[in-house]
C-alpha cells in the first residue's frame, strides 16, 4: 500500500488556450493519491488507486475569451465572470507487473476505471437596464479513466520503500454549453445551447511511500 503526493502536467487540448469550446485552459496542478497492490507472484499482480488531482485555469486567457462572446449592446464593464479550477477524483485497477532488483523493484502498470469530473464554472453574465446574456457551463460527471505507467520501489527496510512514479492518464469531458439572450429588455430569453468536447491528457509524476506486508 502506497500515499504519494502528485504533480499533474496537462497535455494537449486540456492544457490549450485558443477555444472556449474544445480546450481546458488548464495550468499544472496537483493532488494525492492511495493505491494497494497485492503481487501474486514476485512479477505480477493486481491493485488499483484513487487518485485527486486539482488544476488551476489560465485565467487572463479564459477572461479574454469569455469576454468576446459578449454582445456588443452590453458594456464589458457590467459582465461578472466566474472562472474556477479542474477538480478530478478517478478510481483505477489493472495488472501491475514488477521486475526485482537489488533492494528496489521497477514496475509497470495498465490500469482502468472511472474519472469524477468537478469542472471549472467558465460563466458569465452581463447586463444593462433590461438588457441581458449569460453563458453557463455544464459537464457529465462521470466519464472513463486510463492510468498507464512506471514505477520505482527503493526499499527502506523489509517493511518501508520509497516510491516514485510516472503515468500518461486520459479522460474525457463532455458537456454543454448553454447561453441565453434578452436583447429586447422583454423578459423572454433566447436559448443557444451548444455541445462542449474534451480530450483531458496529463502526465503524473508522484513521490510518497509505500508499506509492504
């Protein structure tokens, strides 16, 4: 059994800066993770972790965007803005397959799962007298999640290691994007809703300690 501290690297479109739409403004994060793994042989076995990661928005570029999809019968200087941060929860199990070594052992592993997705707000709202729009940002909660990657055990003593690992993961987010319009002051909205796609690619690099038994 292992708890690491982990750094998360965003790639891709995750990490792009370009699209409200297709991109996740996301900057590099952090997070932990717990995992368990019981070795039916010296080289293989089978576990899984949970792992929370928490990545932070690029917040002049979403600003920018966010702004541009304003009407332009509305003043910038009444649009109220909330941006907020990539949270994800994912549980994964799989083969673990580990190669022993003079004190330490090398490790590889596939695992599957679940990704629990807590996405960024990226709303807006603005108004003027009667006049009004919003944009609201809403995603599925729960997707798939691949975790694949390497690992070093450095035994401390017959009960304790140091661990230190690196995995790609990828999930995806799906989700819509709902504006509604009030460019006549009358109280009856025009709704544009439109769907949102993202691929969500990350490397994670951890560190922590694990304890065999």
């Amino acid at each position: 059994m292992s708890l690491c501290f982990v750094g998360n690297l965003p790639l891709g479109n995750f990490s792009s800066t370009n699209n409200l739409t297709s991109d996740g403004f996301a900057l590099n994060g952090f997070g932990g993770e717990y995992s368990g793994t019981y070795f039916i042989t010296s080289n293989v076995g089978f576990g899984g972790n949970i792992r929370f990661t928490s990545n932070t928005i690029d917040d002049n570029a979403a600003r920018t965007l966010l702004r541009e999809e304003i009407p332009d019968d509305l003043p910038l200087e009444n649009a109220l803005l909330g941006i907020g941060i990539w949270k994800q929860v994912y549980l994964v199990i799989g083969p673990y397959f580990s190669l022993p070594l003079p004190n330490l052992n090398f490790d590889a592993f596939a695992l599957i799962g679940i990704n629990v997705i807590m996405p960024p707000e990226m709303k807006i709202t603005a108004f003027f007298d009667e006049v009004s729009y919003s944009r609201n940002f809403s995603v599925q909660s729960v997707s798939y999640a691949v975790d694949l990657g390497i690992a070093l055990r450095y035994h401390l003593n017959e009960n304790y290691s140091l661990r230190m690992f690196s995995s790609y993961f990828q999930s995806n987010s799906k989700g819509t994007v709902r504006e509604e319009f009030d460019l006549d002051g009358d109280g009856n909205s025009d709704i544009e809703e439109r769907d949102q796609s993202l691929t969500i690619q990350s490397v994670n690099l951890g560190i922590g300690i694990v304890y065999r038994f």
